[in-house]
C-alpha cells in the first residue's frame, strides 16, 4: 500500500501554468480509464 501512495504521489505535479497542470491531469484520467477498460474486458 505504501508503494502504491508513493506511485501516486510521484503522479502530482506542481505546475505553475494552469494549462499545463490541466493537460497533466487529462493524461493521467485517459490512462487510468484505459486501465480500466483493460482490467474490465479480462474480467
């Protein structure tokens, strides 16, 4: 669990452009809903 909170925290970024942040955090929910699907249609 402490791995996985550290993986999470290394994906923050504190960005000082707004669009930036913005675009950082639209990757990350792409690849967690793509993780998702994935982990859906093995299941």
């Amino acid at each position: 669990m402490t791995e996985f909170i550290r993986v999470l925290r290394s994906l923050r970024r504190a960005a000082d452009d707004p669009r930036a942040a913005f675009a950082h955090q639209l990757r990350i929910g792409l690849a967690v809903a793509v993780l998702i699907l994935l982990l859906s249609l093995l299941g």
